[in-house]
C-alpha cells in the first residue's frame, strides 16, 4: 500500500479522503460508545424502577456484548466481501434504533432484547471502521491513525455517562436513550459517502458458506492467533467489568446520585483521551525499534491498569484514588489501538475485515461478555451493596493480569506472521 501508481491502480492513502473516511468512524465509534456506555450510569435507577438484581442488571448487559460477539465475525465477513461503507452506514441506523427502543422497557425481558439488538448493530461496525481506517493509511502510520479512532472509546463513554447521567436525573432513566438515537443515524447516512478499497478475494477460499468457514481457517491458523484472542479475552474481562460497574460502584461508596456519578466517570474518560493516541504513537515507536513493540503495548498497559483499579478501590475514591483512577484510563485506553493494529499487521487484504471481527468475538466471549454478569453474580453472593461489589470489581483486575501475561506469550510468533503479509497491495474501489 502506497500512495504511488502501478500498473494495477493502487488505493492512494492519505488527504481528504482517508481524513473523512478517519473522521465519520471516529464519530460513529464515539456514539457506539455513548449508547452502550449509558446504559451504566442508568443501571441505579432502572434497577429500583424495574425491581431488577444486580445479576439481572449486569446479563442485560452481557447480552448486548454477546450480541457484538456472536455476530462479529461472521458479519465482519460479509463486510470483507461486499462493502465497508454501506455496511457501516446499515449498522448505525440498526444500533441506533435499538437504543431508542431500550427506553421503552418495561420488565426485565424487554430490557435484554433491544440490548441484544443493540449488539448485533454494533457488531459489523468496529471490524469495518478498523479495516477502512487501516488501508486508508499508509503502514508507518496506522498506529496513530487507529490511535485517534480509539479517541472515540473513553470519549463516547465519558459522553454516555456525564449527559446520560444529567438527563437521566432530570427527565428519568429512559430519556437519554431517545436522545442519543438521533446522531447515529445522522452519521450512518453521512458513512455511505466514505471512500472504500477494492474487495479482495482469497485465491485460496471458495465462495459462499465454504468460502466463510476457509477465510475462518486461514486466520485462525497463524501461530499468534493461539495466545493472542485468549488474552485478549481476559483483558478485555477486567475492562469491561470496570466500565460498567464503576458508576453504579461510586454511587455505593460515595452515596451519590447518577448524575454526580456520572460526572465523575464522565471526568475520568476525558482524561483519557489522550491514552488512545498515545498508544497508538507508542506502537508505531516501539515497533520500530523491536519487533514484538506493539504486542508489548497491550501487555504492559494491562498489567499496570490492573493494579491500579484495585489501588483505586481500595481507597474508596479518595483524592489520591480518583487521581489514579485518571491513570489507569489513560493506561487502560492506550492498549486498545495497539492490539487493534497487529489484527490488520498480521492478516492478508481479503481478511481484514474478518480479522477484526474475531478480535471482537475473542475479546468479548472469551470473557468480556461474562464480565458484567459474573461481576453482578459475585457482589450479589457477597451481600451486594458497597462491600460486595468493590470485592467483585477487584477480583476482575486478576482476570486481567492474566490476560497481560499472554500477550506477552503472544509477542513471540507476531513478527514471522506479519513479515508474511508485509508486501501485499491495497487496490482502489472500481
């Protein structure tokens, strides 16, 4: 990939063009965020109104990451196989409706199903963005291009919960979920005018249901795959089960209402903001001078935020525990563009789409989807309130360790893979 002309026309990277292609799914991912991340800071009040458990609160949770799951790869095929745009723009529109619909619940069954829903929108869109975004660039910085993409993740969160939980307080819990249907569909129109790469096709794969299940193979076949997902998994296990209970955490412990909650979490993914593109210029750094430097990002930031979340509850939000809170979401941030990175390093043109939507079923169902639930299930048994759930949280960041621990495993066989696809062409859309 290179902005140079062959003979066979080649996808020209960089200017306008992979700057609005960088922009709408920076966007998009922001309010992937915001309408999935509101969902925590209503959890308090939509519990009391709906007379729901903490288990129940956090599977309805895990059914919307099991929902991105469960449908990532396989829709993240079809995206390698039709178009990124269309499928980005189709996404958006589905994900957004479902969250306006999350507002009209009115028991636990019809809480979880605009959920699952929600999910299954949101699935096809992260592999099609990260694929989009990283043939828009060329390889040198791809890094820091998916590091400003990234931005979206504690923007859209700390988004979701400060207004989430301002409307939430003053207009009730099934408000912010009317509001933040509107501008996902607003940009979902604007994703079908985004500039998108010629479809590959695998010489090696078949089409149809066959052709699926052998693009399958030739990605879960790379020696890296074997430690990277499973780390991946548990990673992921200790971040989401943070993201999601913190709210409903400081509430317990601080005695205040969402909204005062909301603001605090919402102060504290602003701050890291500036974790996504740090990573993302960290990998590129690091990779430069070893080959292994972008697996390491993730391990290192894994291990670190992962003593942080317990030092921080330990504290009980005091000053110096909210000032490392900020520390570990700048930490825990700078992970994400890094690994989402070596998913497009490691993979052929044909399958990056599908790459990153198996980093997205790795990562929520080999623990990130159970997370939220396990999470609720533990702080129940424990006598729930306070105590009960900082004891859950806590135990989440030993899950993470682990997780830490392969990638560093994972380190080992990445640069032989992505050597093997270091010389492949990124044509432009006919």
């Amino acid at each position: 990939m290179s902005d140079s002309h062959n003979e066979v026309k080649e996808y020209r990277t960089g200017g306008w063009s992979a700057h609005y292609v960088l922009i709408i799914c920076t966007l998009l991912y922001a309010i992937n965020y915001m309408d999935r991340q509101v969902f925590s800071v209503i959890l308090q009040p939509m519990k009391m109104d709906l007379g729901l458990t903490d288990a129940e609160c956090g599977l309805a949770s895990t059914v919307l990451i099991l929902g991105m799951a469960l449908f990532s790869f396989p829709i993240a095929h079809m995206v390698d196989r039709w178009s990124r745009r269309k499928s980005i723009g189709l996404m958006a529109m589905l994900w957004s409706g479902f969250t306006f619909l999350t507002g009209l619940a009115t028991n636990f069954v019809t809480v979880i199903i605009p959920r699952a829903f929600v999910g299954l929108g949101e699935a096809g869109f992260v592999p099609g963005g990260t694929a989009m975004i990283g043939a828009s660039y060329a390889k040198e910085k791809r890094g820091r291009a998916l590091g400003i993409f990234h931005i979206a993740i504690p923007l859209g969160a700390a988004a979701g919960v400060m207004l989430g939980g301002v409307i939430s307080a003053s207009y009730g819990w099934r408000t912010p979920f009317y509001y933040f249907a509107i501008p996902g569909v607003i940009l979902g129109i604007l994703a079908f005018f985004m500039k998108d790469y010629k479809t590959a096709v695998d010489e090696s794969a078949s089409t149809g249901i066959k052709g699926f299940f052998a693009a399958l193979g030739n990605v879960l076949k790379l020696p890296t795959i074997k430690w990277f997902y499973p780390a991946l998994g548990l990673a992921v296990f200790m971040s989401t089960s943070v993201l999601i209970w913190l709210p409903s955490l400081i509430m317990r412990v601080m005695n205040v209402n969402e909204a005062a909650a909301g603001m605090l979490v919402g102060g504290i993914g602003l701050t890291a903001i500036i974790g996504a593109p740090l990573g993302g210029i960290l990998s590129d750094f690091w990779q430069k001078r070893n080959s292994r430097g972008r697996m390491y990002v993730p391990a290192l930031a894994y291990l670190v935020s992962a003593v942080l979340i317990v030092v921080v509850i330990l504290t009980k939000f005091s000053p110096l525990g909210i000032a490392l809170a900020v520390f570990y979401g700048i930490v825990a941030s700078m992970a994400v563009p890094a690994f989402a990175t070596v998913s497009q390093d490691i993979v052929p043109v044909a399958h990056k789409g599908l790459s990153m939507g198996l980093v997205v079923f790795a990562q929520y169902l080999f623990g990130g989807a159970w997370g939220p639930w396990l999470i609720g299930w533990l702080s129940d048994l424990m006598g729930g309130g306070a105590e009960g759930l900082s004891t859950a949280v806590m135990l989440s960041a030993v899950v993470g360790v682990v997780g830490g621990i392969f990638f560093l495993v994972a380190a080992r066989t990445y640069p032989a893979d992505a050597e093997k696809v270091r010389r492949e062409t990124v044509l432009a859309e006919s």
